[in-house]
C-alpha cells in the first residue's frame, strides 16, 4: 500500500508541472471549453501558479499523513486516512479558483 500511496501521491504533484500555458487549452478542464472571450478574462498563469502549488502541497502531505498513519496505526486505517487527505482540499480548490482568477 505504500508504494500504491506514494505513486498516487506523485502522480498528483506531477500534474502541477505538467499543466502550462502552452497545453492549458487541452488539459485544464474547463479551461478547454471557454470562448476566447472568456478566456481573457481568466487569469491563466496567475491560476497555473496556485494549481502547481496546490497539486505538490496535497501530493507530499497526503502522503506524509498516510506515512504518520501508517506508523502509529494499521495499514488500512492509513489507507483510509490517506483517501480523506487527499479527499479534503478540493472544496477549498474549486472556491478560492471561482473566486480569484475570473477578472
């Protein structure tokens, strides 16, 4: 499992850095689908700044909390303390994106 945690935990940051400008208006969903109109509204690399943040911050803690738990507790309490870790941040996500980047 821990290998499993680790993995998924790299794959989450990774995306961070594989988002760019220049792929944005493929893989950023949402994104892909606005008119050119509203496209300059968005804050592109303000959004990619955070997005990038944001995907390393909840890929290393996520996985530092599944470590914590998995040290104190079993390897199914830490399989599912590491399912909420990585569960809980994108509320917070979607709001502050909504709220920050649309000029």
């Amino acid at each position: 499992m821990t290998t499993i945690a680790l993995i998924t935990s790299a794959i989450v940051a990774g995306c961070g850095y594989i988002v760019t400008e220049s792929n944005a208006d493929i893989l950023l969903a949402g994104y892909n689908t606005m008119s050119k109109k509203e496209k300059e509204k968005f804050d592109l690399k303000g959004y990619l700044n955070f997005f990038k943040k944001f995907m390393l911050s909840v890929g290393v803690y996520s996985f530092i909390i599944y470590l914590l738990i998995h040290l104190f507790f079993t390897v199914e309490a830490a399989a599912i303390g590491y399912a909420i870790s990585i569960s809980i941040p994108w509320p917070y996500f979607v709001y502050y994106s909504n709220k920050k980047f649309i000029k």
